[in-house]
C-alpha cells in the first residue's frame, strides 16, 4: 500500500507539474498545427482551465518566492540537481530503445554528477563531453512502434496522451529517491523540490507561449505533439544504426 500511495502521491504532484519540458526545450513553428486525436477535446479543456489556475495561483508565486531568494547560479544548481536524478530513467530507457551507446551515457552522467558533480549541482559530465538527453517509457514505447492514441491532458501532469501516460508510473520506480527512500514525508518533500525548481525553470517560456497564442489550449496541444512526434522519430533513426 505504501507503493501505491507514493504512485498515486508521483501523480498528483509529479516532476514540473502542470508543465511539460518537451514544450519550452526548443523554439517551433508555431503557424504549422500538428493533427492531433482529441475525441475528448471538451474534457481536456476543462483540465487545462484547472491547470492553468492552479499555475497562476499556487504555484507561479511559490516560484517566484524560489526567485526571490536564490541566486541564478544556486538555482542552475538545483536545476542540475534535479536532471541528476532522471539519468536513472534516461539510462534504462535508452536501452529499452536499443540505444545502448547513450545508456551508458546516462550511467556515467549518473556516476560523474552524483560523485565528482557533487550530486549533480555541478555537471561535469557535460564538460566531460557526455551530453544529457532526456528519455521516458513514453518515447520507449513510441521507438516500439505504439501509437501514441488519444491525447490528455492530465490533472496537474499536463499534456499526453494515451501512450506518454506511462511514463509516469515507469520513472517513478526507475527515480532512486522514490524507490529506495521509505520516508513518505522525504519522498513528498523530494517531488515538491524537484516539481518547484522544474517549473520555475520553465515559467518564463511557457509565459511567452501564452502570451503569443490565440488559443492556448490548441498551442500546447500542437507544440506537445509535434515535439513528442520528432522526438520519437529522430530517437528511431539514430538508433537503426545500432539494430
């Protein structure tokens, strides 16, 4: 039971909340709209409307009270940190895709952050030449050929869909912290600093993507999909090599 209530405690809050890194990562083409699968169109814009109040209210001024009393270098540390404790995830992930060149990547990163980095507030694996890069079941599952279904948007997870939902259960037990730390009270203080630093980290383009859309409902839906689309395509090509 104390498993179960950690899932359901890694869903309700979750690493960046309401806000997903896929959408603030790069600049896109905004003017093209990606076709998306939304049957349930209705209900996903009631739960934007729910995360987009709970950002505005709750947490937008915890991140800016975050900003108040942190540096920009203290915060690029913890912003370090927190990518730290994903490499776990990026590892196995990697080599579910048959990327096994970049899964040991990620264990080095691992290894030469959590060690040397000092446990990841410095990342010396990026100086070292070994480049972060994100992976989850979601992609994993779309390098295996699954579609990626109808899209959702999650209560405080924010965008995905039938096929990227997965990859939150998946990095829960794949994050060493939730996994072998038993403490609830350290598990939930753990996924609230690590959502805190995520989404301040964010704010400020996901701001700019609010500001420059029409309907910001259909942006993120867009952006979301088409980075989550390239994501998985380009994945699947670097890796035909390795097959």
């Amino acid at each position: 039971m104390k498993k179960l209530y950690r899932v359901i405690a890694m869903l309700g809050l979750g690493l960046g909340l309401m806000v997903n890194p896929a959408l603030a990562q790069e600049e896109q083409d905004f003017a093209v709209e990606a076709e998306v699968y939304d049957p349930f169109e209705s209900f996903n814009r009631g739960v934007f409307i729910f995360n987009e109040a709970v950002g505005k209210y709750i947490f937008t001024p915890l991140a800016t009270g975050y900003r108040a009393v942190t540096t920009p270098a203290i915060r690029g540390g913890l912003l370090n940190a927190a990518e730290n404790t994903l490499e776990p995830v990026n590892m196995v992930n990697a080599f579910l895709q048959g990327d096994f060149d970049h899964g040991m990547v990620s264990f080095w990163r691992f290894i030469l952050n959590s060690t040397v980095g000092i446990v990841g507030i410095h990342d010396v694996a990026e100086t070292a030449g070994l480049e972060r890069r994100r992976e989850d079941f979601g992609q994993t599952l779309g390098v295996w050929g699954v579609s990626e279904g109808p899209y959702l948007v999650l209560p405080l997870l924010g965008p995905s869909n039938f096929r990227d939902v997965w990859r939150w259960p998946t990095g829960y037990y794949l994050d060493p912290v939730t996994t072998f730390v038993d403490d609830s009270a350290t598990v939930w203080a753990y996924i609230g600093a690590l959502a805190l630093v995520e989404y301040e980290s964010l704010m400020d383009p996901m701001n700019d993507l609010r500001a420059a859309s029409i309907d910001p409902y259909a942006t993120f839906r867009s952006v979301y999909t088409q980075q989550r689309q390239a994501k998985i395509r380009n994945d699947h090509d670097e890796r035909k090599g390795n097959w």
